[in-house]
C-alpha cells in the first residue's frame, strides 16, 4: 500500500487482501490497509486487474461523487484554458 499512500491512483487486484468480489461494478468504496487504516476512496471494477481506482485520499460517499466530479472536470477545463488548448484540434 506505499504505492497508495504515495498517490498512485490504482490498486491491482493482486494487491487485495481477498479474491472475493468486494463490491457491484462501478461501485464507490473506502479503502482502508492491513490495519483499517482509511487510505481513500475508490471506484471498484470487477472485471480489471486495476480493481479499485482511487478518487480522493479522504472518504467520499455517494451523496457527494457528483459535485466532486463536477469539481473536478471545472479544474481542468480551468486548466486548458489558461494553456490555450481549448481550441485544440486534434489529427484525425
């Protein structure tokens, strides 16, 4: 879990304690170490070997997924904007 603590992202289903489905695909989830120690939150996937995408490095329940991805998708157009890529066309 250094990884985790870290700020990497992703969790490799190998790196689960238990080989049990944990959760419904898509599924919002806290993650927590050895020791239920609370690392984050996560978007669970059932059928990748990234099982548990990580969200934020606090708790975040369900109520308040919306405004943070909306949060978060403001940032980066905020983001774009000052490179000066919102205009950017791309080759097809």
């Amino acid at each position: 879990m250094a990884r985790i603590r870290s700020g990497h992202p992703w969790i490799y289903r190998s790196d689960l304690l238990t080989a049990e489905s944990i959760a419904e695909p898509g599924a919002l989830v806290n993650v927590v170490d050895e020791r239920s120690r609370l690392l984050g939150s996560a978007l669970y996937s059932s059928t990748s070997q990234i099982a548990l995408r990580m969200i934020s490095p606090a708790a975040v329940s369900s109520e308040e997924l919306p405004q943070l991805v909306s949060q978060r998708v403001s940032a980066a157009i905020a983001y774009r904007k000052r490179l000066d890529l919102a205009e950017t066309s791309f080759p097809d």
